[in-house]
C-alpha cells in the first residue's frame, strides 16, 4: 500500500500524524490541518493517523 496523502485546503500537504491536529467533541475520533486547523475527512485523517516518518 502506498503513501497517503492529503492536501488541504489551506495548501498544506498532510503526510503523517505529526501534520494532524486532534479535535476534542463527539463520540468519534476526529482531525484537523495542523496548519490551519480546517477538518480532514474521517477515513483520510485515520490513513494519515497510523504513517510515521521513517
């Protein structure tokens, strides 16, 4: 399986755990854009949750 990437909307280009925000609230887990701290769709969030750099 390859890299998952994620541009955002702000222009950032999400790759890894480190470039995600947790979001507080809810009964589910959620992310947002370390940058701007605009949300990332739940199933890309988690693909980019789980990749580390190497």
């Amino acid at each position: 399986m390859g890299e998952t990437t994620y541009r955002c909307e702000c222009g950032a280009t999400l790759r890894f755990r480190q470039d995600l925000t947790p979001e507080r609230g809810g009964t589910s887990r959620s992310w947002a854009c370390g940058d701007c701290g605009l949300p990332v769709p739940g199933v890309v969030a988690e693909r980019l949750s789980h990749q580390h750099p190497s």
